[in-house]
C-alpha cells in the first residue's frame, strides 16, 4: 500500500481538531484532520443522557457560530454540543476523515510517519488533538472480588444501568456532583466522596461565572509550567444552573464522606478531611464573589447587589461529624462511580516528547520535538486551554508557528 503524504496531519476530530483546522485553512495551509471515530466521540459515548454543559450557549461557543437551537442563556446539552461541532466542521470545510485509528507514531528524518488503521500517513507536521480526557482513572483501591460494580463516570449513562441500591459517587467536580444528584432525585441512597475543589458561584449580580472568569481575567490565567493539572470545579448547569453547595446536597439527603483512601475487610475507609475540602471550597466561592464586588465598584458598574449569596447555612452533621470508614454491604452500597478524572496517553506517540510521568514537554503546545505539537490539553498555555471558547486561541498560535516553519 502506496504511503499518503501530508503536509499537515491533525490527529482527533473534536474541538480541537476542528479549531485547528480553521485556523490552518486560514493561513493557506494544507492538512488533513483523521479521526478514530466520529466528529466529537467522546460528546456521544462518553457522557451520561442527562449532560448538558456548564456554561451558558452564549459563551461555550467558538466565535464564529452561536447554538442555533438552544436559547443563548441555557445549557446545551450533549447532543446539541455533537449537532454544533459537527456543522462548525462543515462551516469551516474541514477536511475530517473519520474512522481512521492511528496505531503509532514514529520521526523520521524531517518527517513523520502514522501508522493508521487505514495505512500509512507521512507528514511534515503533526497536531496531536485528542484532548485532556484521553484515559478515565479508576483507582485501584476496590478490588474486583468485592463483587461491587464500579464504573468510571465516562461509563456512566443513566441510574438505571445501575444495579437496585445505594450509590457511592467519589469525586467533587461537575461529573461527581452532578451523578451524585441525578442518582438522588431518581431515589436512590447516595454518598459522595468529596477532595479538594474550586466552588464558583452558578451566577452573581446578575452574570454567570463564566462572564466573571472573563473580566476578571481568570480565564487567561497563565500555565505555571506544562503540566499543570485540570482544575476540580464544581459547577452545574443541569436542572437550569445553579450553584453548588454542598449542605445543599446534604439537605436533600446524600451523604458526604471525605476523600476515600482505602479499603479493607468490606469497608470503604475516608480521610478527616472533608470539613477542611468543604471550608476551602468555601473561600475560593467567597473570594470570588469579593473579586466581583471590587470590579464592580472599580468599574462603577449598576448591578444588583446580592447579599443573600453570602450566607452560608450550618455546616451539616455529616460534615461535623464525618463518616471515616463505611461497610459496604452494610450500607446496601451494590456500585461505585469514580468520577476521579482523566490521565494522558501518548503511548502512541514513539517520539522523545514526553518527561518521565508521560506528560508532553512543549511551549505553549509547541513540542521539544520539531514539527510535532499538541492542542486541546489542560493548561497548554492558559486556563480556558481545554474549553470550546479556549481551544480556539491556542490553535490560532499552533496555526502561526506552523506556517512560520514552512
């Protein structure tokens, strides 16, 4: 079989893939973007049936094309997320061929070669887009032969894929809050591991936190180094929006537990930590709102005063008196979600380009390795990196440096 040559080849067909295609088509520059799957495949299997985003349509968006079927101040959901990506593919005439898994990368000389599913690609650049949630984590603390099932909230689809009884959720961030609650109104005994997180509030003085990240210059945040990590934000447009609490959720009935840390004897065992998570979940929440109110002042803006988002109710007994270690089978617990997050995985990738925990090492998604850069990942350059209304920025500055090389 003949080998195809490219001179640009963006592996991934998502967000990224698409964003980097218009920009490359922008600049002159001729490519191919090659897809394993469809156009946004993980939007289509890897999120639950009720998933909608979490900032409004107005801003989730690239800038070029708003949600034609969804009110600007709504949360779209999943499937309107594929619908937008897939027509802003067809806007942009990106040139996508799907169903192309490549198995390995290698360099040779000034060139590169894929080895794909559908043969051999030879290219003199490559963009690896296939974006920060590459490998779910299910941390290997409950063993198989508990006889409990557990899946990764990529897996998670609906409560009624779950076995009848209670529900063990371990992670604070938009997935773990958001399965926690849905599993709660569907009647079902909840618990649900809280860690460390960002608490933003929903809206304040009359503006999503989206638009605050914006004028505060929160999104533009610069990457410390490479490799920084996602941030754990938790955050929810389901049910219209709003602001996460965790007494909230305590109120409604789930209950919360620390950080889970081991198991042993049929007993799920916790850290004391989950006052301390809460507390500075708490402060970063408050911080935010004084951010917002000094703006205001600064700027001598008209907006609502909002005293009432300042007051936090008791903390509750769960909390004051946290549940260090839990007896599954006492507790009727038949599954656990682990909305624990993502790793990378490049093990594709057979380039030197990585440091020694498999992180890329690049500049702004510039690779150590010429020709080769990366695009969709956490923090590349900055915080909204990995977003819609982020990606877009980064590929502009790939797009530029990959034109510069010729």
């Amino acid at each position: 079989m003949p080998v195809e040559k490219v001179e640009t080849l963006i592996i991934g067909g998502g967000q990224a893939g698409i964003a980097m295609s218009e920009q490359l088509s922008k600049r002159g520059v001729s490519h191919l973007v090659i897809e394993r799957n469809r156009i946004a495949e993980r939007w289509r299997s890897e999120r639950w049936d009720s998933l909608v985003a979490n900032g409004p349509a107005w801003h989730d968006r690239f800038p070029n094309k708003t949600f034609d079927k969804c009110d600007p101040g709504a949360f779209a959901p999943a499937g309107q997320i594929v619908d937008y990506l897939v027509e802003y593919a067809q806007q942009v005439k990106a040139p996508i061929r799907c169903g192309v898994e490549v198995t390995a990368l290698y360099k040779k000389g000034d060139s590169f070669i894929a080895e794909t599913s559908q043969g051999v690609i030879e290219a003199s650049n490559v963009v690896a887009a296939t974006g920060p949630f590459q490998k779910p984590i299910i941390p290997t603390v409950v063993p198989e032969e508990a006889g409990i099932m557990q899946i990764h909230s990529a897996a998670y689809r609906n409560p009624g894929q779950l076995p009848e009884g209670a529900v063990l959720v371990v992670g604070a961030g938009s997935s773990g809050v958001q399965i926690a609650d849905e599993l709660r109104r569907a009647g079902r005994k909840v618990y649900l591991s809280v860690g460390p997180h960002d608490r933003p509030p929903r809206k304040y003085r009359g503006h999503d936190f989206v638009w605050w990240l914006g004028v505060l210059g929160l999104w533009n945040a610069k990457a410390v180094e490479p490799s920084m990590a996602h941030v754990t934000i938790a955050v929810s447009g389901a049910e219209g929006g709003h602001t996460i609490d965790f007494r909230n959720l305590a109120a409604s009935g789930i209950t919360l537990v620390g950080r889970g840390e081991t198991f042993k004897d049929g007993a799920m065992h916790f850290a004391s930590d989950l006052a301390k998570n809460i507390a500075e979940g708490d402060a970063n929440y408050l911080s935010m709102l004084d951010a917002a109110d000094a703006y205001i002042a600064r700027e001598g803006l008209d907006l609502p005063e909002e005293p009432e988002a300042r007051k936090l109710a008791p903390a509750p007994r769960c909390v004051t008196d946290p549940l260090l270690q839990l007896n599954l089978a006492d507790a009727g617990v038949t599954s656990i979600i682990w909305a624990t997050g993502y790793a990378l995985d490049f093990g594709w990738v057979k380039v030197d380009a990585f440091d020694d925990k498999g992180n890329p090492l690049h500049q702004r998604g510039v690779s150590v390795v010429p020709g080769l850069y990366f695009l969709g990942l956490a923090w590349l350059s900055r915080r909204a990196s990995p977003f819609i209304w982020g990606v877009w920025h980064d590929a502009d500055y790939l797009a530029e440096q990959i034109a510069a090389r010729g």
